[in-house]
C-alpha cells in the first residue's frame, strides 16, 4: 500500500512538471525561427458547410499558393454570411453576434444558392462561388454599423475605412464595378483572377489598370453591394481557367493557408 | 472492503497515470509543429499543370485584316490602353465589340457602353466596357490549367455553358482560333430583376470580332 502510494505520487507529479513545462512555453520554433503561436487558431475542414446550407467539397488544394492573406493586422475568420447571425437564413439578425468573429474558420463554397452557377467542383450548380470572411472584433462591426448610419445621412465614406483589404498579390486591377474589385495576378499563369467583393467602393486606393503590389491596401472592408443590402464581409473569389473555360474554385484552403503564414501562427485542424 | 479500497486506489492510480502521459504526449506534440509543415491533408502545389494553348494566328490574322485603316478609323475605335505600348505583340488574338454597337442588337441597344478600356496581363488581356447597370468584361488567354483527365488537342472554336455569377452577372467562356476568353456581363444594380440574361451574353458574343493589334496603336 505505501510502496503503490509512493510510485502514485512519484508518477503524478512528473506528469504536472511536464505538464507545466510544456503550458509555460506554448510555442515553438519554425525553421525560419520565428516563433510560433500554436492553438490559437481552428477551422473545420474543406466543405464541411454549416448543416442545412448545401453541400460542401473537400477541396484541400492550396490554388493560390503565394497567396497572402487580405487582412494584416485584423482577424479574419471564413463565416457564412447566409446562415450565420445576421445572415437571412439565420434566426438572429445580430451580424456583430460575437460567434461570427471566433474560430473555427468554416469552408462556405459550394453553400447553397438560389441561382444556377457553376464551379470547379461543387455537387450542385446552385452554389456561393466563393468563401465569406469576416474581419476584425463585434465592436469594429458595431462601429461599422454606427458608420454605414452616418454615411446613409451625408457622411463622408470614409467614415466606414476601419479595416484595410489587402492586394493577396502582385498584379493589375483588371476591372472595378459597383461592388466588385478584379485582381489578376502578375505571374501566376495559372490564376486568371481573385474577385474582392464588397469593399467600400467609394474610397478604394486603386483605380482600372493599377498595378499592385502584394501587401497593398486597395481598400477598406465593407457591405457595399450595388445598393443591395449585405452583411459586413469579404466576399473572395478565385478564377482560373481550368480544362478550356473559366471556373470557379475554392479559395479556402489558400485563405487558411495565408491566415497562417500572414499572422505566424499554426491552425488547427477540427474536423 | 479494505480489498476493494485497494483495487479502487489502484485503478484510479492507473488512470491518472494513463491520462496524465496522454495529456504529456497530446500537448508536447502540438507544440512541436512547425508553421511550414502543411496541415495533414492540405495538397499544396497540387494544381493541374498549366499548359500553352496553341493559337491560329493565320486564321486570325485572315479574319482581322478585313478591318482596313479606313474602316476602323471610321468605327472610330479607341481603346484606352493601360500598359499596352504601340506595337506591342498581345498573346492572343484581339476581340473587340465595334464602336457603332447599337446597328443590329435589341436587348442590349438601352446601354450606352463606354469605349474600350484595356490592359494587358500575363497571358493575354482584359477589356472592360462600361455602362451604368451592366458592364462587359472579357478576359482572355493563352494558357489554362488542364487536369489528368483532360485530353483536350484540338483546339476548334466553341460556345462554353453560360452561368449566372454573384450579383446578378453572367458568363460564358468561348474558345475563338485557340485561345480562351472569358465574357462576362456584370450586373451593377442587383437589385434589378433579370439584370442580365444569356440573350444578352450572346448578343455580346455575337459581336465580338476580331481585330489587328494595330489598333492599339490609334
């Protein structure tokens, strides 16, 4: 009895100095030896879509391998806009909710649509061409919010320029629409475009045939929608012509990808 | 009892022993990640090769040079050219809308489209037309990626399926003397019903010709 209570304790507080050892230094060294923030960031895997919202493909490639992410400072989590808060699939019409600006990223191309559109490889036709991300905190959309009220009164748009969207690469501003922002990459052969969505469209930093670097700012995270009401969102599109014409693919693997790379941390993977 | 104590004091010890490793381990091994090392099933540089398509540029040069100096000086063609220089040779055969667009179209007559805006980019080029609900956008190239499946070699002409895009757009990928081009209206009111349809995609298909690079330089 005394022998087994003194390998019990033995073994247990081994086991919580090790444990305090590893909680003490949640980091490690990368092989550029940058630290590296380990745990803080999950998503769910490639086309595991909210239930009821469609059906998702477990598309892993990294089509934008150079890829940065399109917010620097920020976070920025892959949400559904449809059908998360705030979204018109959703029961609660709160889109600051603080849920839609915590992890795990979650895939949403592929989610389901109403018109018929086509991608790369989606089950279905009637799909989000591209994947929703979220940026900042529930405050920055509260302010958002506060501003978008202002600027439908006479306010300056510029009001709203609380979160800068970045160029993910070098390349030209090929187009510039009511709510659209085209990119097409310098030397990337295979990508035809990244399609921004959304942005403040009355105080981007580029004009029609810009060239870009990567890491520039083309212009802040906003709802704009050719006057058709939207949540606060990067909607980001990745087209490319694959097999004879123009598709659709999923941008979310890249987008996990730059997340990482952009703020040095490691993602987990749930499931 | 005293027995029974015993096993019980024993089995817990076991479990502890057994969770607090499994705890050791799980946590020592995450820590050890390295931010290079790609999640577990994440494929990168997996993409489909990129491959050249092969462009007929007799064919092209035959259709283009029916536009004579003079008729295109009348067509009053002016592309507002972003880094495209005079003389500059584009990867692919130049597919413009004429000026006079109004002649022989119904649905998309209303629009009052701009003059061309166009720039080249890595492996062709994008024009734009501009109107306030619809714009048209046409990318074009030279090259695409092509899947392990995909034994496509003859390069022939072709209309591609038409699909809506967000916002209320459309689009339909050609191919025209080998190379791709990607046409596509885009919806600046998508609050408009029926803002775009496939009739209008195809008048604008059916109005593209092609042009000399020469153009360019005008």
């Amino acid at each position: 009895m005394n022998l087994k209570k003194v390998v019990a304790a033995v073994v247990t507080t081994l086991a919580l100095n090790l444990l305090a050892a590893c909680s003490s230094d949640n980091t490690d060294t990368a092989s550029n030896n940058n630290p590296v923030t380990v745990g803080e960031c999950t998503f769910l895997s490639a086309g595991n879509l909210l239930p009821n919202s469609g059906i998702g493909v477990n598309d892993t490639t990294i089509w934008a391998p150079g890829m940065i992410s399109p917010f620097n400072a920020d976070i920025a989590y892959a949400k559904s806009q449809v059908y998360n808060p705030g979204g018109s699939n959703s029961n609660n019409s709160d889109q600051c909710a603080s849920s839609n600006f915590a992890y795990p990223h979650r895939d949403t191309f592929c989610e389901l649509r109403f018109s018929d559109r086509d991608s790369y490889n989606c089950p279905s036709r009637r799909i989000h061409q591209g994947i929703d991300i979220n940026a900042g905190t529930p405050e920055d959309c509260r302010l958002l919010k506060h501003a978008s009220g202002l600027i439908a009164k006479g306010a300056s748009p510029s009001l709203a320029d609380i979160i800068p969207v970045l160029a993910v690469t070098d390349g030209i501003i090929s187009y510039i629409g009511s709510y659209t922002v085209d990119l097409s990459p310098s030397s990337d052969q295979a990508l035809s475009k990244f399609r921004y969505l959304h942005l403040n469209m009355r105080t981007l930093k580029v004009q029609f045939g810009d060239a870009v670097k990567q890491g520039d700012v083309i212009g802040y995270y906003y709802n704009d929608f050719g006057g058709t009401s939207t949540t606060f969102h990067l909607h980001l599109e990745l087209i490319a012509f694959i097999d004879g014409r123009a598709q659709y693919v999923s941008p979310y693997a890249s987008f996990i990808r730059s997340e990482e790379l952009s703020k040095n941390m490691l993602c987990q993977e749930l499931g | 009892m005293q027995q029974c104590v015993s096993a019980l004091s024993g089995l817990r010890i076991k479990s502890l022993f057994i969770g607090l490793t499994l705890s050791f381990l799980t946590c020592c091994a995450a820590s050890n990640a390295s931010i290079n090392q790609t999640q577990n099933n994440q494929s990168e540089n997996n993409r489909p090769k990129v491959v050249q398509r092969t462009i007929d540029w007799p064919a092209a040069q035959k259709l283009a040079n029916r536009h004579s100096d003079i008729d295109i000086a009348q067509n009053k063609l002016s592309p507002v050219r972003k880094s495209v220089t005079a003389g500059t040779k584009l990867a692919v055969p130049l597919m413009l809308l004429p000026a006079s667009y109004t002649s022989s179209v119904t649905l998309l007559s209303a629009f009052r489209f701009s003059s061309p805006l166009l720039l080249q980019t890595a492996t062709g080029y994008t024009v734009v037309y501009k109107s306030s609900q619809v714009d048209v956008v046409v990318d074009a190239s030279n090259a695409m990626m092509q899947t392990a499946g995909n034994r496509e070699t003859v390069q022939q002409d072709f209309d591609g399926q038409y699909q809506h895009i967000e916002g209320g757009g459309g689009e339909k990928t050609i191919g025209r003397f080998g190379a791709l081009y990607s046409v596509q209206l885009m919806c600046n009111k998508p609050a408009i019903p029926q803002c775009v349809t496939e009739a209008m995609l195809d008048e604008v298909i059916n109005g593209l010709d092609v042009y000399p690079a020469s153009v360019l330089s005008r």
